[in-house]
C-alpha cells in the first residue's frame, strides 16, 4: 500500500461558528472535514477523480491537481 500524500484541496471557511453552536455540531464539522481529506487521500491512491461543489457548479477534479489551478 503506498502512502497517502496530502491533498492541495484548499479547506473551505465559511467563518466562525454562531455563538451557542453545540459541541454536537462542531463534532458534526470536525468529523466532514476529516471525511472530505479521506475522500482526497483516497482520489490520490486510485487515480479517480473528485466531484466537488464550487461556487454552486459541480466541477470534476484531477486529485493530482491543486484545486486552485482548475
């Protein structure tokens, strides 16, 4: 099994949490940022390309390529 290189994928930040944001939610965000560098790790390993939201177009991914030069 090779190792996972990390991904160029930019984190999204939509500012800070609302004050009174539950520790549930918070969890929530915490575990779909991790979900979404799996999925990049996993693009990486098997050549397969990600399917993202960008400001609210659909766009195709080469997972080699920084998200910044697409």
């Amino acid at each position: 099994m090779t190792k996972p290189q990390p991904a160029n994928e930019p984190i999204a930040s939509h500012g800070p949490s609302p004050a009174g944001t539950s520790a549930d939610f918070q969890g929530a965000q915490a575990a779909i940022r991790r979900a979404a560098q799996r999925a990049r790790q996993v693009a990486q390993q098997t050549g397969t390309d990600l399917i993202v939201a960008r400001g609210g177009q659909v766009v195709r991914l080469s997972p080699g390529k920084s998200a910044s030069t697409q």
